[in-house]
C-alpha cells in the first residue's frame, strides 16, 4: 500500500485521499439530513439508517477507507438479514468527498434494531470508525442512548474512556487519533493472517449439532431411525434448525475476534443478545419446536470464548474452561436472584428444578467452566475406539451416566431417575458398549423405555455437542 506521512506518522490509510475543508462537511450534512427525511416520509412506519464512516482531519475518504466502508456495510446487512429484517431500500454513496455513505430503510422495531447498530459498531473491528444512526417518524424509543439500551458508553479509540468526554474537551491531538486509527489497522491486517491459520468457528459449531443428530440409535433422543420421545420433532427438524443458527455462530466466532474490552462478562452479555434474536430464528425454522435453545447458550459460549483465545494466540482446553468461567462469572446471581419471586407458569425446567431440589442444571455447569465436558467427556472421547458413530455414541452414555440431566429430572419429575440412568449407564458398557450387538441391542431397548416413560437425554446431547465441538477443533475426531 502507498504510504502517507501526516506529521512524522505513517497513514497508509489516507493514501489517495484529498483534503476538504468544512463547507464542504456542511454542505453533506445538509444533504443527509434532507435525503433522510424524505426516506421517513416516503417509508412512514419504517426503519431509516444511515451510515457512514467518522474519520477526523481534513481527508475523508480514500480507496482503503472506501474498502472498510464496504466490509463494514456487508457486515451490518448480514447482521439485519440475520435477524430477520427485511430491507425495503438500499443506496450507497461511496465516491462522495466527505466520506462514503449507505442508506437503508428496513422493518422492525427501531429500539430492536438501535441494539443490533450498537452491537455491529461493538463487536465489528472497525465499528468504533463508523456512524450508525436510526431513525422513525413515530419511534417513540428513538431518544434512547446506548446506557438506556443496555449497552456501556462509547469508548474512545486512543485511551478508552468515555467518547463523548474525550470528544468534547478534545483530549486527543490528530495525530494520536490517526496512531490509534493505523494502529487498528496493522493489527487487523495481524488477525486475518493469524484468521486465515485457524478453521472456521461457526462451520465446526454446525458440524457439531449435525454430528450429534445422526448418531444413532440413541435413548429417548431424535436420530435417523428414531424420534425417541419426541412426537413433535424429527432428524429433519434438527437439520433445518442447525442450519438457521449458522448465521449466530458467525455472529458468535465474531463477538469473540472482535472483542477488545477486559470484561468477559460484557462478550457474555453481547453474545446473550444476539442469542435472543438466534432462538426466534430457530423457532421460525422448526414451527415452534425446541431443539436447539440448551446449544444456543452453551455453544455459542463456547464458540465466542474459543475466538477470543485464538485471537490472542492462547487457546488451550484450560484456557477455554477459564475464560467460559470468567464470562460466566455473575450468571447464577443473575438469572436466580429473582426466581422465588416468578409466577410457576413461567419457571424455565431449570428454575424450577433450582427452586425444588436446589440443582443448578445447565447453568451451574456453565458457571463451572463446563467440568463435565472438560474433565470427563473429553478425555473419554479421545480413549475410545472405532468409527465416529460408536465413540459418539459410547461418549453419550458415559456423559448420561455422570451428570444430572435437567431434561431428563423434568420429564420424569423425580430425582430418583438420576440412580436409574447411572446403572443403565453401567449396564451398557458391561455388554461391552457401542462396539458389541448386544450393546447395541440393549440400547434400541432402552429406547423403547425412554418412548413409554416420556423420557430423554436432552441435557446429556448438549454435552455431547460440546465435546464434539472440542474435538473437532483438536483433532480428537
């Protein structure tokens, strides 16, 4: 690239760019403002965004600012799209002088899509460089700030601190703001080499649920030759559901690449978010069947973690389990300090089973770091032996045998069900697991158990999907 000089600092990001002065600016300004209120006008009860770069100094635009323009612009249409908004409008201005610009109009409410800006300028790379703004003529949350939304400050792109502050009693000189713009730049330039070393996140999340459904036969769960004991759902329900939460594992892997902030329960608290927005998805997929709601949670924490950790260079099974604890760290004050207070009706399988037998479920283990997964099922998967169907399925029934399976204690109201699943456990590996006929057989039974009894193993398949995940990652299986 051609380097720029701008007092003594290299600005390979200005090259080719002309310097403008502030009629210019103001004469954009006023442009703006009136194709926005026109786009209001013509689209009454819709979404206008506006967006555009906020580069400082005299030169606004270059062929490197135009091309971080477009990956951010691409960035924030897949996210829409994600989410299910439909764009109605769509232009780009990318050769004005005063910077490149989009518009769009989309559906949807506008405190909605004000979170999903604010999420894209957060965990987008070069989101701190841009200018989203979202506009409705009858938006009555249109005031709201990023605080009132859930959301911290701004924070500025040389020290950190709150934007704003820095802004308006101008702290930073332009050269430091163009160091801290180069900077981002070198070091983004850095993580695509490092991104281009690594498999893709969100693909090996995908494989992991498909994986985890097509293994076979399994008590009480839905694979290719059962539904188990689940009349609403089958192995093709699973595939359409494992596909729409592709576009959340993106959003996932990019949460955790782009996270440049020390508090991991903020990249839990963003990933929660679009977690939301990624159950809805699924529920659209599946005609309001629950398959994937436990996988959501649990891989998408476990994908956002392991991005984090490789961008920084320093992934390992220890680090994963540290940082998952570390984002999870206020999680069961969070979601249990109200729970008394929760009308029966309303209680999730875990709340009420916290408030009855004062188990934790999923969420104890997340909070835990995943030691099942970890400390058991792991070093499990890797001693095993034969072709992946078997290791999975013998992975599985160890898995079922060592932890208290919330879906399961739900669906058989009882405790007492644990001590059962234990010695079923044992029994299947006494016949000599997965890799016998009798092993086999006595899981097809076992099957037929857990379809009269209305039981299943949803908890434990969750497990499963996560060591699987582990696993394709290092090349375990």
């Amino acid at each position: 690239m051609f380097k720029v000089i701008f007092g003594g600092i290299r600005m390979d990001f200005l090259a080719g760019g002309q310097e403008i002065g502030l009629n210019a600016v103001l004469e954009t300004r006023e442009w703006r403002q009136n194709y926005q209120e026109n786009l209001e006008m013509q689209f009454p009860n819709k979404i206008v965004i506006g967006v555009k770069l906020n580069i400082p100094g005299p030169i606004k635009t270059s062929i490197y600012l135009k091309k971080m323009f477009l990956d951010g612009w691409k960035e924030l249409l897949e996210q829409l799209q994600a989410a299910s908004h439909e764009i109605l409008f769509l232009r780009l201005f990318l050769d004005k002088q005063t910077g490149p610009e989009g518009m769009l109009v989309v559906t949807g409410k506008i405190n909605q899509i004000k979170q999903l800006t604010i999420l894209f300028e957060s965990s987008f790379l070069f989101g701190r460089l841009f200018d989203v703004d979202v506009m409705s003529q009858n938006g009555d949350e249109y005031q709201l700030s990023r605080t009132q939304l859930g959301f911290e400050a701004r924070r500025c792109l040389v020290c950190g601190r709150n934007a704003k502050f820095c802004a308006k009693e101008q702290r930073h000189t332009l050269d430091e703001i163009y160091r801290a713009i180069q900077k981002l730049i070198d070091e983004d330039n850095q993580k695509t080499d490092n991104l281009g070393k690594t498999e893709d996140l969100a693909e090996i999340a995908v494989t992991a649920l498909l994986y985890e459904v097509v293994t076979n036969p399994k008590p009480g769960l839905v694979d290719p030759a059962s539904n188990g004991a689940h009349k609403d759902m089958d192995v093709f329900t699973f595939i359409e559901s494992a596909q729409s939460l592709r576009s959340y594992f993106y959003l996932a892997q990019a949460i955790g690449f782009e996270f440049a902030g020390n508090s991991l329960p903020e990249m839990f608290n963003q990933l929660r978010r679009v977690g939301v927005e990624a159950e809805r998805k699924m529920f659209h997929a599946t005609n309001g069947v629950n398959t994937h709601k436990g996988a959501i949670f649990s891989l998408g924490i476990f994908v956002c973690a392991t991005a984090y950790l490789q961008k920084n260079g320093v992934y390992s099974q220890s680090t994963l389990a540290a940082t998952v604890k570390a984002m999870l760290i206020n999680l069961l004050q969070n979601d249990f300090k109200e729970v008394s207070k929760k009308p029966k009706d309303k209680l999730s399988a875990g709340e009420f089973q916290f408030l009855k037998y004062n188990t934790m479920g999923i969420r104890g283990e997340a909070a835990a770091g995943y030691p099942v997964v970890f400390d058991l099922a792991l070093p499990f998967l890797k001693s095993t032996k034969g072709n992946i169907n078997e290791r999975l399925l013998n992975t599985l029934m160890y898995i079922a045998g060592h932890v208290s399976d919330s879906n399961l204690i739900k669906r058989a109201q009882s405790l007492t069900i644990l001590d059962e699943m234990k010695s079923w456990s044992a029994r299947f590996f006494e016949l000599g697991g997965s890799q016998t006929v009798t092993g086999i057989q006595f899981l097809n039974e076992l099957d037929e158990v857990f379809k009269r009894r209305n039981l299943s193993l949803g908890g434990s398949a969750d497990l499963l999907i996560l060591t699987i995940f582990v696993g394709r990652i290092e090349g375990t299986i």
